[in-house]
C-alpha cells in the first residue's frame, strides 16, 4: 500500500495545480459508497466517508480531501474519493491514478470503474470509457448512470464506425473497410447491416470461413429473414457445404415456398450429392399399423414425384406443419388439391387416416392424373359394388366405391370395407404401387 504520506504528496501536487471547484460540474457523476463496504467500517470512518461525500457533491473537492485524509489508505473508499476529488478540479492524470489504485485494491467495488469511465469519456478516450461502463454493469447490471453513458457511447461508436466503413469502403480500402465493421460489432454484435456488409466482403474474398460466420450469425439473429437465409444458403453453396446449404435453402422454402431459385438450388444439390430425401420416418411406414396424413403425403410425394406439379398451382397456406418431417410434401400434395386442407387452415399431419379418407385421397389422386393425360380405366363398372358397411348414403360412399372400381382398394371377404378403421403402412404403399401400374399400363 501507498502510504499515507506519499498520498498527501500527490495530492498537494494535484490540488496546486488547478483552483478548487465551488460547484459539481453538471456531467460529473458521483457514485455513493456501497453499502455493503461501508456497514463494515466503524462509526468514525462512516462520518468521515459521508462527510468526505457530501462535500464531493457540493463540488468542495478541498475540503472533500481533508475529510478522506483523516481515512487510512486501506479504508475501501479511500483512494475513489480522492479519484472524485481530482476529478472535480479537472486533474484527470491524478484522478485516474486514484481510481485504478482503488479498483486495484477492491475489484469488486463499481465506484471506482464509474469514476475511471468519467475520466476517460473527459479525455475523449471513448474506448476505454466504454470497456470501464461494462465493468460497473457486470457488477451491478441496474446502475443507471453506466446503463445511459454505455449506451450513449454504443450507439455513439457504432454510428462513427458504421460512417467510417462506409468510407473506406468507396475509397476501395478493403482492410480498413472490414476493420471499421468488426470495430462495430464490437458495439453492437446483433447489427445486421455490419453483419451482411463484411459477409459480403469475405465472399468476394473467398474467404468463406469467416463470411459464413457472419451470415450465420444474422440469421440465428433473425430467422426469418428471407434475404439473409438467401444469402446464407448460396454461401454454403459457393463453399461446397452442400448439406448445409440444403438445409438452410428449405428452411428459405417453409418462408417462401415460390422461391424458384431456393427450389431449383434445392434440387440440384440433392442431384449432386445423390440425395433421396427418405428420412427415418418414411422409411418406418410400411410397418405401421395405421398410416398418419403426413405418411401419406410422403408416400404420394416420393412415388409420384416426376408427377406432381411443382411448383403447386395453388399454394396452400397451412398453419400446422411447420415442424413436420414431411412439409415439402404435404406443401406438394396440398397444393395440388391431391390432399385437402381444413377451412381453418390446418392440415393435422399426424392424424390418423382411414380407409375412408384413403379412398377418397385416391381418387383424388386419380383425377389429378387424369389431367395430366393418363390413362386410367375401372376395372370394375360402379353399379356392380355392393359395400355391406357403406351404404349410397354415406359422405364417402362414391370415393370408396370408385377406389374399389380401380381395384386399388378392396373388400373384405363378408364384402365389408370398414370405413372408419386405420390403413396400415404396408396396406397404403400396396395402393399406391397399383395405381402406379396403371398408369404404367395405360400409356
């Protein structure tokens, strides 16, 4: 420790060199003692700091001293009250001798760092003030005066640094363009604008490492931003980060399912890397003992995927699939009115299907390729089926009558059809696989 001595000496130095301040400079903040270091002290040394203090913020700083000298160097407020006095006649070199001697001694003490942080925003050393702000705020996030200053100066330095990019970047100077924009995020690390500008700069660069960090950094900021998801995805793509970039291109498509280009890049990647897309799911189908409505989709899109017409005529909007494993396909099935979609717009992907439901999605299948130009023919005239658990009354009598017609569904041997029970897995690709002889034979 300094002695007590030694202090006085530099205080004299300090305080002779510029006239006492009869009043607190409107910006000068002093910062109460901490309660919790002052309960520790005995009632002498607690006058002693209030007096020292309110002195201080009279702006006294003379007489704020003789107070703080009847304290030992030791006392924890010790040397940040001789800071604030410093401070209050200007000497900003002393005053920070203090205050880092202070934080020295008691890290975890914000006084000190808030008088740090006057004494550089004064001396215009921006940086420094802002990194001593930081220090307060992690020891006590509510202080309100480092909340406003921090803020002012994050704003403050991310506009300047934002400017001075935008400088060098016309004047062609690429590095210190690209050091202006890391300068920036340093200040404010969610700002979009510096995130895509110095992704940019990298692609142009090559350098795909560090745009990809960016770009992945602005869309875990904003998810579902379109452009930036683009972006993201065709630099991937640049990198040879094929599956990423797929992953990424239909996270795009759940967004904007007529985006061409994420489609088509879409399909190329999956072209290139021999893709399939038949994820775990699909491939548990056939042994299930009832099908659900997103099974079924999968099951249309991937057997009739040369058939569906895609992008769909009439997209669907559909408020309910979003996580599921089969989107794409329900998208496709939906919007080729193959699969319909409820009024209140929800598709309810893992609701069970019956047979009923089975019949009817595929005659509804069957039109739909129909007009595409296929051939398909009855194999059995309508008038001949009986159904002993249908009768013409029932909603999905003529769906179930026509699917049996084709023979793409059967009855039962007692000639029930049991309409309500669920399709097993093995049971709906068998029906698909029939329709997709037919079509077959018919060409």
């Amino acid at each position: 420790m300094v002695k007590k001595t030694g202090v006085l000496g530099l205080l004299i130095l300090g305080f002779s060199a510029c006239a006492t301040v009869t009043s607190l400079p409107p910006s000068l903040y002093i910062e109460s003692p901490q309660p919790s270091y002052s309960a520790e002290l005995s009632l002498d040394e607690r006058i002693a700091v209030g007096e020292a203090w309110n002195y201080l913020k009279l702006g006294k700083a003379a007489k704020a001293e003789k107070a703080l000298l009847k304290l030992s160097p030791e006392n924890p407020f010790y040397y940040a009250g001789l800071g604030y006095a410093s401070l209050l006649t200007n000497n900003l070199p002393i005053a920070e001798q203090y205050f880092l001697r202070s934080a020295q001694d008691f890290p975890d003490m914000p006084i000190a760092h808030l008088g740090l942080g006057q004494v550089y925003q004064m001396s215009g050393q921006t940086d420094a003030a802002y990194r001593e702000y930081l220090e307060v705020l992690k020891r006590n996030p509510e202080n309100a005066w480092a909340k406003k200053e921090s803020e002012a100066l994050r704003l403050e330095k991310t506009e300047a640094l934002m400017s001075e990019a935008k400088d060098f970047a016309l004047l062609g100077n690429t590095e210190k363009t690209k050091e202006a924009y890391l300068k920036a995020l340093e200040y404010s690390p969610k700002l979009q604008e510096a995130h895509l500008a110095i992704a940019r700069i990298f692609i142009k660069e090559k350098n795909f490492q560090n745009a990809l960090f960016h770009l992945k950094t602005a869309a875990a900021n904003d998810p579902k931003d379109k452009t930036i998801l683009q972006e993201y995805a065709d630099a991937l793509y640049q990198a040879e980060q094929l599956s990423r970039s797929l992953d990424v291109y239909k996270r795009l498509l759940e967004l904007d399912l007529q985006n061409k280009i994420a489609r088509d890049r879409s399909e190329s990647i999956k072209n290139r890397l021999g893709v399939v897309e038949l994820p775990s799911q699909y491939n548990s189908i056939a042994s299930l003992e009832a099908v659900t409505k997103e099974d079924l989709a999968a099951l249309i899109g991937v057997k009739f995927k040369d058939i569906l017409v895609i992008p769909t005529p009439k997209p669907a909007v559909i408020v309910d699939i979003t996580t599921s494993w089969a989107f794409e396909h329900i998208v496709n099935v939906a919007g080729n009115d193959i699969m319909e979609v409820f009024s209140n717009r929800t598709f309810q992907p893992r609701k069970t299907v019956t047979r009923a439901e089975m019949a009817e999605t595929l005659v509804r299948l069957i039109a739909f390729l129909k007009k595409g130009g296929a051939k398909i023919v009855e194999q059995i005239p309508l008038d001949r089926i009986k159904i002993a658990d249908v009768p013409q009354e029932h909603f999905y009598f003529q769906p179930i009558a026509q699917a049996i017609s084709y023979q793409i569904m059967d009855l039962a041997p007692d000639r029930t059809f049991k309409p309500e029970q669920g399709v097993p897995g093995r049971e709906a690709i068998n029906a698909l696989e029939i329709l997709l002889g037919l079509i077959k034979e018919g060409r």
